[in-house]
C-alpha cells in the first residue's frame, strides 16, 4: 500500500519523500497519510540519512483532502481512530525526525496540502505556485498539526486570515508572509532545492539536531494539548455533517472549473 503512493530515494545523505497520487493531484487520503508517517519513521532511523526533502509528482505539491474519501461516510469511530489517528501520527513523526525537513512545492499547496508544508522547517516554492486554505469553506477544519504550526511561522493576524477566508495566493506573497523562505522559477526549483539540501547536509549533524529540537520545543511546551484540541475541532466539525455540503460544493467548483479549461 505505502509503496503506492508514497515512496522515497536516498542519494547520499539526502532523502527524498515523493507524494506518488499523481491522478489525483497527490490528493490525500487515509493510505498516503499512513505512508508518510512511516517514510518519516524510515527517515529517522537511518543514520546516513541527514536531510529529507518532501515534494509531490506530477503538475502540483499536494491539492489537499481526497474529495473522494469523503469523512461524512464514516462512522465517528472510524474517522477518529483512523484519519484523525494517521494524521496525529504524520505530525508527530515530522516532530520527531531530527533531521533539517525541505518542502518542494510547485503547482498548488491546497489545504491539506498547505499544511503539510507548513510541518517543513524550510519551504521552496516555484513562483507558479498557488496557496490556499479553504477547509472552513468546506465544512471542516485545518488539522495535521497545521493550526499550531500555521501560527507560529505567519503569526495570528495572518493565521486567523488565511484559515477564516481560504483565499488563494501566490508565492510571492507566501513569501512575503513568511510562509515560504524561497521562491525561484519552475524550471529552477529541483537545483535550489538541491543546492539547499546539500549546504544542510554539510553540516555537523549532532548540532543540526540539537538545532533543531531546540527550536521545536521552545515553540510551546504544550504541543500535545495543542495537538488534542486541534483532532476535538476536527472531529466537531466531523460531526455537524456542513461536511456534506462543503464537499458538494467542491464538486462543482471542480466542474466549473474543467468547464473553463476546456
């Protein structure tokens, strides 16, 4: 299953975590997210292993939840201890990697897909890249750590605007609100990405680490309750069933959408 849709390749100290669901825009669901979780577990284990790069297949990053894994079709027990549970398990093991994490982004980071940039410590976008955060629009609510995470890295001015409104935009003003550290064309992302991974791997890697515990651990000693909360809003909005709407209405959003492109 993992080897489906999320699969990884070492070249020296670098490893790279490729997002493999290209038919569907890397879209997640229940299987990448548990492939994830054990990519990053791999990761961690490995001594070789220095720096990990995350990056999706295909035309974009991550386009977000799965719209065809629909949570309002699960029983509250299985939405909580499986997706809830795979994404809780996601974030902690980006948590505890100890390793400088890259995120690759191109096309769009939507969502979901958004917030698993934000778990990154570094973020690369190509200048075509489009953000977004619409879970509220949705019926839903941002989860994967994003809540805590988002917060600290634009601060809560911005949080509170991009999660209330679920606006796109581009890099560049990703960039400008800190949520991205580069942008670089298209054509240039694999070779700054690169250039960035190997200046990582050249570092001491004890103090890397030592680095980067330091920074994570003094962002809130209480990261388990936030993560709590986050999963107990996720489920509550589970449980309103606005779910159903908000994916009825992604629908034609999307036929719309094809329908402009055709």
């Amino acid at each position: 299953m993992t080897a489906a849709v999320v699969y990884s390749e070492q070249i020296g100290a670098i490893r790279t975590i490729t997002l493999d669901r290209p038919h569907v825009l890397n879209a997640i669901d229940d299987a990448l997210l548990e492939g994830l979780a054990e990519e990053f577990l791999a990761a961690a284990r490995d001594p070789d292993c220095r720096v990990v790069i995350l990056r999706g297949a295909g035309r974009v990053f991550c386009a977000g939840g799965d719209v065809a894994d629909m949570p309002s079709l699960r029983t509250e027990t299985d939405y909580r201890t499986r997706r809830l549970a795979a994404e809780q398990a996601v974030a902690r093991a980006v948590r505890e990697l100890d390793r400088p994490l890259v995120a690759q982004i191109h096309g769009a980071a939507i969502g979901g897909g958004c917030v698993l940039a934000a778990l990154c410590d570094l973020r690369v976008a190509a200048t075509d890249t489009r953000f977004s955060l619409p879970e509220t629009a949705y019926g839903t609510t941002a989860s994967l750590g994003g809540i805590f995470m988002l917060t600290r890295i634009v601060g809560l001015g911005r949080a509170f605007e991009l999660l209330y409104l679920g606006e796109r935009f581009t890099a560049e003003r990703a960039f400008e609100i800190g949520l991205v550290n580069r942008v670089v064309d298209a054509i240039d992302l694999d070779a700054e990405v690169s250039r960035l991974a190997t200046r990582l791997a050249d570092q001491f890697p004890r103090e890397m680490m030592l680095t980067r515990r330091a920074i994570l651990d003094g962002l809130d000693l209480e990261f388990s309750l936030a993560a709590r909360l986050e999963t107990e809003a996720a489920m509550t909005a589970h449980l309103s069933g606005d779910v159903v709407e908000g994916f009825k209405r992604a629908r034609v959003r999307m036929r719309a959408s094809k329908g402009n492109h055709s």
